[in-house]
C-alpha cells in the first residue's frame, strides 16, 4: 500500500509542477498580448510559484522527473525577459 500512495503522490507532485509551469505559460502569453504592468507583474508571480514548484518536486522526485517542466520554465522565463523590454521601451 505504501508503493501506491507514493506514486499518487509523486504524480501528483508532477502534476502539481505541470500546472504551474501551464499557468506561468498562459500568463506570460496574456502579457505578451497586452504588456500592461498588471499583466507582467502577475506573470512574475507566476514564475516565482513554477520556480517553488520545480524546486520542490526536484527535492522529493529528483531532477530527471522535473526535466521537462524545468525546460519550460527557462522558456517562459526568456519570453518575460522579452516582454518586460518590450514593456520598457514604452
């Protein structure tokens, strides 16, 4: 029963991490669109809670079960960088 409940709860955890990574996306697509201070700052938050969530999920999963999501952070994180230049020039 263990082995059950710990793999709930590591899916859970990468789902978790997942999910995080899918809403910084969205919300970085959202300031991309409309590059508002309200937007980008959201999106900062966003990517600080993906940021929480990759490090804890590598904590209790280690680093190849976050690999992907972590690949999406840097992505997200390079098209805020470009958003809030945008936003800069303004």
């Amino acid at each position: 029963m263990a082995q059950y409940d710990s793999g709930l709860q590591s899916h859970s955890v990468e789902a978790q991490t997942q999910n995080s990574v899918d809403r910084l996306h969205n919300a970085v697509s959202q300031a991309m669109s409309h590059p508002m201070e309200q937007l980008i700052e959201q999106a900062e938050r966003s990517k600080d809670h993906a940021e929480q969530a990759i490090k804890q999920a590598k904590e209790s999963l280690g680093e190849e079960a976050v690999e992907v999501a972590a690949d999406m952070l840097a992505i997200e994180e390079k098209r805020l960088d470009a958003v809030k230049q945008v936003h800069r020039r303004q």
